[in-house]
C-alpha cells in the first residue's frame, strides 16, 4: 500500500485516505447531480458539512432549483444525505424541480433491509413527493450521460458514464473506494461490499475498460486528485494518476 502512496494513503501505510464527493454534470440539455454526500440533521454515524448545499446552490447556474435529474448511484447515507432537507419539522427534497433516480434493484434491496438507516429521511420523502423514479441500471439520462451497471458494493449499485465530443469520464460511486483497487480488485473492507466476488468482478470489468484509455476516472471517495487516468508502471502495476 505505501507503494501505492499518498495522497492516497496515510504516512504511516495503515489507513486509506477517503473524502466524500457530489458531482455536477451539465450537458446541453439536462443539469445532473450525482449523489449528494452525507446531509445533516440525520441519526447517522457522522455528520455532514452543514455548509455544502450552500456552496452546491452557489456553484450551479441558477441554484439548486435549475436541477433536473440526481442520480443516486446507491442508497447509503453518504450518498443520499442531501436529497432531503428538514424544513419546518419535515424531510422535503432539496432540489425542488428535479426527478431522482435509483436503480430498481437498488431500490428493492434497501426497502428490504434499511441497515443505512436511510429510508424515513432519504428516500421515502421522495416517494411521498412522487419525485422519486425507479430505472434500470443502464438507463440513459440524456444523449451524454447513461447508467452502467456496477453490482457487488450493493444489489444495485450503479457508475454514471459519460461520453460527449469533448471526451469520456466514468464516475465511481463505490464500486471503488480507492484507486489501490485498480491495482487489486479482489481487496475489499469487510464491510463494504456486500457480494465482495460480484464487486471484484465489477472492478475487473472497469479495469479492462478504463486501463490505457482516456477515459477520466472521477473517484467518489478519492482525495485530490479525484479525477485520473489509468496506467500501468514500469513494474506492469495498475495505476491511478492524477489529473489537475
């Protein structure tokens, strides 16, 4: 791992070095946000930056309500803390106009077993606002932007790729959470992955993807660098680098 190095990795080659990140997508027709980090006045392990939608509706032309579409490339709590905020005692959606999607499968697996604990404040506000749709995993979002089906951290864990004139990029969600497993697929927490053969299987098909392309890789949970290329060494090992 200290091979791997910082920035991605602590000094002392013990802990992952991860951040939290949502992405704004705009395309010609349709202003996209792609997962919406960890939120606030949540009963969640940890609190978010209560400061970040603020930044997020300053960033965006037109703010928050120029939205149309969040996608939700799975259901845990650091991806879906901000689809709602608490206003007046209730849970309302956080970008008025826009429809959230969530792959069906995602969907089915997290009303089964809610373990993120994020259906009362996350999820069924949506519903409840009928703002919320279920789509398949590829499903296309406009002319640039599709689904691609990436199983194994959760049921229905999908990447959104995205692919203009200009050039391609894939953002992860967690079908990694480290660019230390470009290199190894089959290594994952414990607890992170709840099929860990499917995740592996999911990592080994992006690595043939991505390896050697120009394909901007845009981590979810990678620290600056977030966004990089994929390569291999002088040594054949598969590498993440950063692009600024």
């Amino acid at each position: 791992m200290r091979r791997l190095g910082s920035p991605f990795v602590r000094e002392d080659g013990r802990r992952l070095l991860l951040s939290a990140h949502s992405f704004v997508v705009q395309t010609p027709q349709t202003t996209i946000v792609v997962d919406t980090c960890v939120g606030d006045h949540t009963p969640r392990p940890m609190q978010g930056d209560t400061r970040f939608i603020h930044r997020l509706d300053a960033t965006i032309e037109g703010g928050l309500a120029a939205v149309d579409v969040v996608v939700c490339t799975h259901l845990h709590f650091d991806h879906v803390g901000w689809n709602t905020q608490r206003i007046d005692g209730r849970w309302v959606p956080t970008f008025p106009n826009a429809r959230y999607l969530v792959s069906t499968e995602e969907l089915a697996a997290t009303v089964a077993d809610d373990h993120m604990d994020v259906i009362g404040s996350s999820v069924q506000p949506l519903i409840d606002a009928e703002v919320l749709d279920a789509v398949a995993s590829d499903a296309e979002i406009d002319s640039s932007v599709r689904l691609r089906p990436s199983p194994g951290h959760s049921p229905g864990h999908v990447c959104v790729a995205i692919e203009t004139e200009a050039g391609t990029a894939l953002i992860t969600g967690d079908a990694t959470h480290s660019p230390m497993q470009f290199a190894f697929t089959d290594v994952s927490a414990e607890f992170a992955d709840s099929d860990s053969d499917q995740a592996t299987m999911t990592r080994d098909g992006l690595v043939a993807d991505l390896l050697d392309s120009d394909t901007l890789i845009l981590g979810t949970h990678f620290p600056t660098p977030t966004a990089g290329l994929l390569r291999r060494d002088e040594s054949g090992l598969v590498r993440f680098e950063g692009v600024t």
